[in-house]
C-alpha cells in the first residue's frame, strides 16, 4: 500500500503529512502522480490507498488528492523553497504547476489515449471538451460576446482580456521600469527589451529574434514565400494580418488614435511607437554607444554605423546600402519608377518631397513670399537665394581673386576669366 507523503490543505496546496514530516524533512520529495480516473481516459487503476475522512465532504476532498496511482504513469516532483512559493513539476516534460489540480489535469497527456478525433484536420485530443472547444477552429463558432461593443472571441480568456481595454484595467507591471500591461503575455513580451532574451532562432542561419512574428518575418530571406497578395496593387505579404494592415492604405482606414495629440494610424504597433514621442520612452539601447531609440528598427539602422554593414545589394549596379528603403529608392534609377502623382495635373516624382514642392504651384498659400518686395517663389529654396539681392549677402567666393557673387552660377562664369587668362600665359610662352 502506498502511504502519501502530502496532504492537501484547505486552499488546495499540497503539504508534508504529519506522520512523514520528521522522517522525510527534504525539500524536494518525489511521489506518484495523483492521477484521477477520468471518463475520456482508458487509465487502468492499479493501486489504491484508501483514507478515513470525518464527513461526506472530506471523504471527497481527499479523494481528489494522492490517493490513485498506477503502475507505470509519470511522476510528480513538489519544488517547496518557502511555504508560499510551491511548484509541482511533471518530471516527463518539465513543465511547472502552481496547484497540485492544474498537474492532474497536465498528466493525462502522458497517461491517457487521445481517444476523441476531429474529423475535419485528424488531431486527437484527451478530452471531449477539449475537442470541442478545437472544434471552432474549424466551425468558426465565437460564443462570446462582449456587451459594449460587440466584439467576439472563441475563449472566454479572451473576452476578459479584452474588456480591459474598455475599463482600462492594467494587472501587468514590469517590475524595471513600471510600464504596465493588459496581459501577462505583454508583459512577457515587454521583459525582453530588459533581459536582451532572443528565444526564437532560425534554423537556416542561427539568426535569433524577440517575438515569433519577427522570425517568420524573417524567413522569408530565405524561402522568398509570400503567399497573400493584395488585389488592389498586388504587393505580397508573409502573413494575413500584415495583408490587412496593408489594406488601409487603399481604404484610408485608420482606427487606432492618440489620446494626446488626436493622431490617428493604420496598425497599433504604430500607435505605440507614436505614444513614445509623447512619453519621451526610449527603451531600444545601443550597447555600444549607448545611445537611445524610440523603436527597434531606429537600433538596427544606427548599429550599422558601428559595423559597417551594407547588406543591401543593387543586383543591377552592385550598389551597396545599409536600410532596404535606401536600395528601393535608389532602384528607381533604373526602373524608371515614378509613383508620386500630383492629383492636380497628373506630373508624376520619384520621392515625396519632390511632390510636395512641386504642389506649391497649385497652392496659392503655398507660394513663399519676399516681404521687402512682394515677389512670390514656388519654394522655400528660391526665396532664400532671392533674399539676397535685399541683404547682399554673397557667399560664393573666387579663390583666386576673392571676388564675391551672390550665386552659383555667377561664380562659374566668373572662373573662366581666370582659366582663360591662364590659357593665354601658356600659349605666349610657347
């Protein structure tokens, strides 16, 4: 007969039984899983250690504890540093539980046949409910529904994550800097900007990221796989909810804003990079020169100054660069390219800005005025250059002579007195 060497408490933790506590004072003590016999499960139950209980309602409180065992079923270990901080660990796989219940339940994926089968995909699973609730993958059932907006979800961990963002509750604080989080996932995600943790790696260079999207971002470098294409321009995308991001652009959606300048934007991850301007957080560190940035891709761009990288290569020139967006504006050159359209005459740029001085000849208010004599400029640049026929400034000096212009142009023109002179020297010396 096995005599357990826990008891379960009132708050539902394992403890030492009395009558082991001065024989086994170990702080880690390995027992037989206490495994339940489950109606989904085909467990046979070998041994049983029966318990006297006092009432109907200890009888069945510890008949949920230590008291079912079988012969050859994964083994259990309580992890006991201080009264209040137990784990009970599932020596098959590794994995931690805070209550001994929640390890129960982890053991029937070693013990028990996945005897409940999904039709649809084949995957099999150790519980009905468990079936079921896979079941909406595929029924795309969302039985829960928020009541202030509408919004709904297939789990109902979900909803009540996201009703945080109606009440504003924030749980989740990191204990370095403050920042608080609307999930324990968030926060998780957050921790590695402080610990430098890089858990996902790629297995086809070794290169390693914070987050997974970031890795299967990154894939594409060697798969070239873009399988969501947008119907409207047709670029490709590597995942769904970056095609859906991209659509805003067509629609001009734009749902996510800022509470403190009224800014609106297309993703929420540019809302947050957006907030940091606000809150003056930069929490993207270079280790080098410890120099500070608002976003991850500010970090990568600036460490090029430090290595040196150029890995963006020009397959026509053999140009080189350090940030992609370089090499796309410079591929132009060669693709003739020109997709900035003035809307007013149909004019069309290779860059933006070009766009936005050629606007000003359609936009009256956007004509810069001299205000000594009243002459209008389309742009910024020729007024600053007529300014000086009122202040005389000449910036423009002939090395030679030391003569003045007030502009370029005039400099050069003014050169070739001199290289004619010298010509002539040279040719009475002949």
């Amino acid at each position: 007969m096995v005599t357990p060497i826990h008891e379960q408490n009132d708050n539902g933790e394992l403890g030492l039984n009395p009558d082991q506590s001065q024989e086994k004072p170990e702080v880690n003590t390995t027992v037989q899983s206490p495994v339940l016999p489950d109606p989904d499960c085909d467990l046979q139950l070998l041994s049983y250690s029966p318990h006297i209980s006092e009432s109907k309602d200890e009888e069945n409180r510890t008949s949920e504890d230590s008291r079912w065992t079988t012969a050859e079923e994964p083994k259990q270990t309580m992890k006991q540093n201080h009264p209040k901080s137990r784990l009970f660990i599932c020596e098959s796989c590794g994995k931690d539980f805070k209550l001994s219940t929640l390890l129960k339940k982890h053991l029937r994926v070693h013990t028990c046949k996945t005897s409940h089968l999904c039709k649809t995909c084949g995957k099999t699973f150790g519980r009905n409910s468990t079936l079921k609730i896979h079941m909406r993958v595929h029924t795309g059932e969302r039985p829960y529904v928020c009541k202030t907006c509408g919004k709904t979800f297939k789990h109902n961990y979900e909803l009540k994550t996201h009703l945080r963002d109606h009440t504003g509750e924030r749980p989740y604080v990191c204990k370095t800097c403050g920042k608080i989080f609307i999930d324990s996932s968030s926060l998780r995600r957050h921790m590695r900007i402080h610990t430098d943790e890089r858990p996902f790696a790629c297995k086809t260079c070794g290169k390693t990221f914070k987050r997974n999207h970031q890795l299967k971002a990154h894939l594409i470098v060697h798969t070239g796989d873009r399988p969501y294409g947008c119907k409207t321009c047709g670029k490709t995308f590597n995942t769904n909810s970056n095609l859906k991001i991209h659509m805003r652009i067509h629609t001009g959606e734009k749902p996510y804003l800022c509470k403190t300048c009224g800014k609106t934007f297309a993703g929420a991850s540019s809302l947050r990079r957006h907030v940091r301007i606000h809150t003056g957080e930069r929490p993207y560190l270079c280790k080098t020169c410890e120099k500070t940035f608002i976003n991850s891709n500010s970090l990568n761009d600036h460490m090029k100054v430090h290595t040196g990288e150029r890995p963006f290569v020009c397959k026509t020139c053999g140009k080189t660069f350090k940030q992609n967006y370089q090499l796309k504006v410079h591929l132009r050159v060669h693709t003739g390219e020109r997709p900035y359209v003035c809307k007013t005459c149909g004019k069309t740029f290779k860059h933006n800005y070009e766009l936005k001085v050629h606007m000003t000849i359609h936009n009256e208010y956007g004509l810069c005025v001299c205000k000594k004599c009243g002459k209008t400029f389309k742009g910024n640049i020729a007024l600053n250059v007529h300014m000086r026929i009122h202040e005389d400034e000449r910036p423009f000096v002939c090395k030679t002579c030391g003569k003045a212009f007030k502009k370029n142009s005039a400099l050069n023109v003014h050169v070739r007195i001199h290289t004619d002179e010298i010509f002539v020297s040279i040719q009475n010396e002949k």
